[in-house]
C-alpha cells in the first residue's frame, strides 16, 4: 500500500512530521464547497488554501496573510523559481528539515 511505499518519508529522531507527511500524500480528498474567492486565485488555489488552512495548524493563518499580502503572494506564486514567502505559524524558529518541508508544502499546495 501507499503507506509501505512512502514508509521512508516518515520523520525519524525528535521530529514528528506525520501530519505534514499526510497532508502531502492525501490533500486532494475531502474537497469543500462554496469556498469565497480569492481575488487572482482560480478556484483550485482557493481550494488548496481552504484545505491546507484547515488542515495544518502553522499554516491557519493562511487565509488571513494571503487576504493582507495577496499582491506579494501573486508575484511570488508568478515567480519561476519560486522561493517561498514565510506564510505559516513559526516560520522564523523551524529546524531546517521542518522549514524544507514547510516550503515544499506551500509549492506543492500553490
């Protein structure tokens, strides 16, 4: 199965990274409906916010800083090489492997 398959993703150590793991292997399911639009965002954008928002808690924020930031994040998701605006709950005190995957997350997600 899918957890045999992706088993070396898990974290190890101290770091408890399950959720963040999960999230990226089964975001698409479960997809909400009558979300509000995202001025510049298309409705799939606006679901992947909705979805992450809800569904990790450094990113809850999302909505909010997209909603006071969106002309930066526009430019930023516009970039080719995307280098991830700081959006979630302790961006600026993660180890590095959390703040990769965090990152990670944001591209997969945008």
């Amino acid at each position: 199965g899918i957890n045999a398959e992706y088993g070396y993703l898990k974290s190890s150590g101290t770091l408890n990274l399950d959720a963040e793991f999960n999230y990226i292997l089964r975001a698409t399911s479960g997809l909400a409906k009558n979300l509000p639009p995202i001025k510049g965002f298309t409705e799939k954008q606006v679901q992947a916010v909705h979805t992450l928002s809800t569904t990790l808690d450094a990113f809850k924020g999302l909505p909010e800083y997209i909603e006071k930031n969106r002309e930066a994040v526009l430019a930023n998701l516009n970039q080719i090489s995307v280098d991830p605006l700081l959006c979630w709950e302790g961006a600026d005190s993660q180890d590095p492997v959390t703040l990769s995957l965090y990152k990670m997350i944001y591209i997969h997600t945008l």
